[in-house]
C-alpha cells in the first residue's frame, strides 16, 4: 500500500515513510492509494479490540510492518479501553479517555510513538551509523494532543519533542500534563492562538536545511499514523453497540464529533468507506465555525480564532479538512452522509447542564457534539457522541456551569502540584528555528 501526497500526487511513500515524514512537498498530507474492504463484519466485529485492530490496519501497513509487529505494537498503544455508555434511549457517548492523559488523543500519538521507535530501532539494526539518528518532533496543540504525544514519546532514546501551545488559552490542568515533564520533552507557550502555532509548524517543515538537520517530523493529526490509529475506535463502538443490541439488528449510527482540527471527522470517514455502518456525520464545531460556513456557502474564509471554553477546539484553519474534502470529492464516501454545525457558548453550557440532568457529568466539547446530535438526530437513527476527555481536564469549568466540585482522577492529581517547565515564546518563526537548532 502505498500513500500519496494530496497536493503533489507523484509523492508516493511507504507507510513508514509517511509516519517519518509527517507532511509531504508543498504541505500536502498523504492518504491511502486505496482503502480496503473490511470482509466479514460479523466475524470482525466479534473480536476484541487488539486483535480487530490489527485486521483492520495490516492491508495499509503490511509493506512497512509485519503482522507480529504490528500486533506488538497495538498492543502497546491500546492497553487501555474505549467504552460506550448509554446516555438516553436513543443516544450514547462513546468515551475516549480512559488512557494516560485522559484523552481521545493518547490512541493516536502511543500508535505514532510506538511504530516510531520501531522504525528508529530497524534502521539502527539495519546500519550502525543510523544508531544515532535523531528525530525531532515539532507539534502544535490546543490542549489535549500535548499530553497525549508528551506522555507517549517520554523517555524515549534519540526522540526529541517539541509542543508549541497557545499561551494562557489552554486549562492549567491540560497544561500541567504536558509541561511538567522534563527530560526530552520542550513546551514552549506561544504568545498567540492555535493558529498561529500550527502556522509556525507549518514554517518549519517548509525550511529543507532546518527539517533535515534535526530530523524533523510532526505528531498531529497531519501524520497519517495518528488517523490510523483512531479509525480502531470507530470499528469498537460499533462492536459494542452491536452486543448491546443482542440479536436485532443495528440501527442507522449517526457519530456527532467533536471538530477542531477534524482528524477524528476524517477518522470515522475512513472507517466508514473501509465498510463500517455508518449512516452519517456531524462534525460539531464551536463558535470557530469555518468547514460549517464553507459547507453552507462554498466560501473558505477563516475569521480571527476566538477563545471558547471548548478550547482544543478553537481552531480557524483545520489541517485535516483537506483529506475530509478529498473523500468527498472523489466519491470515497457520500457528501450527504457530512454535515456540520455550530455551537455557541450558551448551548455548551446549557449542554453540560442538560447532560447531568442525564445522570452523567460530561465536559464542554462533549456537550458541543450532543448538542448538535440533539438537534439533527431523525426518527430510527441511533446517535453516538465522542467524549474525547474526561471531565476533570476542564475542572474549573465544569464546576462553574453545574455549581458542584468534582473530583481530580489520579492522572491529573499526580501533576497538579508540579512546576511548569514551559519558555515563552512570539509567534516568531526566527526565535523557534534558533530554539530548535540549539
């Protein structure tokens, strides 16, 4: 299986390749040559997690991976459940963070991580002189993908991180998982917005002799493994649902998800034209609604990104958007089955509150996504929603909206109380070259 860049379609790399790379020429992302039918779903869905996974995944890795590898290294990477919890008669959230971090995020950057190590160990194996390859990874994050590539790449040998974050637009506890860490994990808090660290990433992946000399690669969601790696979770909810519901068929799934960067968007669409059942998406955004008014009126044009209490999703120029567009425009999967809408700061509130009502304490960009399934959910259709953090990431949110404490899991206590090791930093792509370069 070979992928290929989506704006220079000559670029055709291995999956390793791909995974080292990050980006190809011109910024273009890479996606499958094609996207292989899944065959038996009863029998596949029957399996357990890992070993579903793996069947799933082996026809886009198997040039760069054997199967006993990539076993290994999904077992590594999903030691920790995703699990769906029935929220009404007619909806369920699907809950993404039960890892390390606590976040939908640590499926993606522990995959990354793991078949990282793998091919750094190969070449060494393969040539003493790559023994002291060095790899650098340079990667934005509004939140959650910090922690989750942090705590993955931690303590790894001739892996060096770099997590560039928007200064004082992050919650303190998503901040301290990531910048407490030490060792070979750098934090730099940008004076600026997502955007504009996402930009600054951008830029150094656009500098040959700087990319080169340090090794340069990417942990978001632009790196194809990232995607992968989340495509497994959309295979396991509907594996549950389809055990929930015994011997009646499954009903018509609508996944509402929560949108940023929209990698989990483009996760689901792949698993879905790989043969998985479902009927359609709605990508939720906060009030940075740039795909829902591109959607509406055709027209691309990002506005100034603004702080929203949802914030891993105050993001105006989604990098993934362009892989969502291309499986819609080459007939990958129908256009029909995306949708997208935005949701206000009320309604998020108003969501959170709602959803305790419920019986479950949920957070602000959980309740964006079962807001906008609420309001689109049809008559026969069953609508999953993604929780992609636990609810004490935002602690101080939450307990503001519902006016009760909740408490800290041992993830997040265990960090609260350390110094943050972040520099600060303009949004200055001459001060983060020379930081990189040291």
């Amino acid at each position: 299986m070979k992928f290929y860049n989506l704006k220079e379609n000559d670029e055709q790399v291995s999956f390793e390749q791909a995974v080292r790379q990050g980006l190809g020429k011109n910024q273009g992302l890479f996606f499958p040559e094609n996207l292989p039918q899944v065959g038996d779903l009863t029998a596949l869905l029957a399996l357990p997690l890992v070993e579903r996974s793996v069947k799933v995944l082996y026809p886009l890795v198997e040039d760069s991976l054997s199967k006993d590898e990539l076993t290994e290294i999904i077992t590594n990477a999903f030691n920790f459940p995703a699990q769906v919890q029935p929220i009404s008669e007619n909806s369920a959230i699907l809950e993404l963070f039960h890892g390390p971090t606590l976040a939908f995020k640590d499926f993606g950057a522990r995959f990354m991580a793991q078949c990282l190590q793998h091919f750094v160990k190969k070449s060494a194996n393969q040539n003493e002189k790559s023994s002291t390859e060095k790899i650098t990874i340079l990667t934005a994050t509004s939140g959650d993908t910090g922690a989750a590539v942090a705590h993955a790449f931690h303590g790894l040998a001739n892996i060096d991180v770099v997590i560039l974050y928007p200064k004082g637009k992050i919650s303190l506890l998503q901040e301290k998982m990531f910048t407490t860490l030490g060792d070979n994990i750098s934090t730099i808090a940008i004076d600026g917005s997502f955007d504009d660290c996402q930009a600054l990433v951008k830029d150094a992946f656009d500098d040959k002799e700087l990319a080169k000399s340090i090794g340069l690669n990417s942990a978001n969601s632009i790196n194809i493994s990232r995607l992968l790696a989340q495509v497994c979770y959309y295979f396991e909810a509907v594996a549950q649902l389809s055990r929930q519901n015994g011997d009646k068929p499954l009903p018509e799934i609508v996944f509402s998800i929560p949108s940023g960067n929209f990698g989990n968007l483009t996760a689901g669409l792949i698993a879905k034209a790989m043969g998985l059942p479902i009927k359609r998406f709605i990508a939720a955004t906060n009030v940075n609604d740039t795909v829902p008014r591109y959607l509406a009126t055709g027209q691309w044009q990002p506005h100034e990104t603004i702080a929203t209490i949802s914030n891993a999703m105050d993001v105006s120029k989604p990098n993934n958007w362009p892989r969502v567009e291309h499986m819609i425009k080459a007939g990958i999967v129908p256009k029909e089955s995306v949708s997208s809408s935005s949701v206000d700061e009320e309604e998020t509130q108003m969501m959170v509150r709602q959803i305790a009502k419920l019986g479950y304490i949920s957070e602000p960009h959980a309740a964006v996504a079962y807001s906008a399934l609420k309001h689109s959910l049809n008559e026969g259709e069953f609508g999953v929603f993604l929780g992609t953090a636990h609810p004490a990431k935002f602690k101080d949110v939450v307990e503001s909206i519902l006016g009760q404490p909740i408490g800290l899991p041992k993830e997040l206590a265990d960090c609260a109380s350390e110094t943050i090791l972040s520099i600060d930093m303009a949004a200055d792509f001459a001060q983060l070259r020379a930081f990189l370069l040291k």
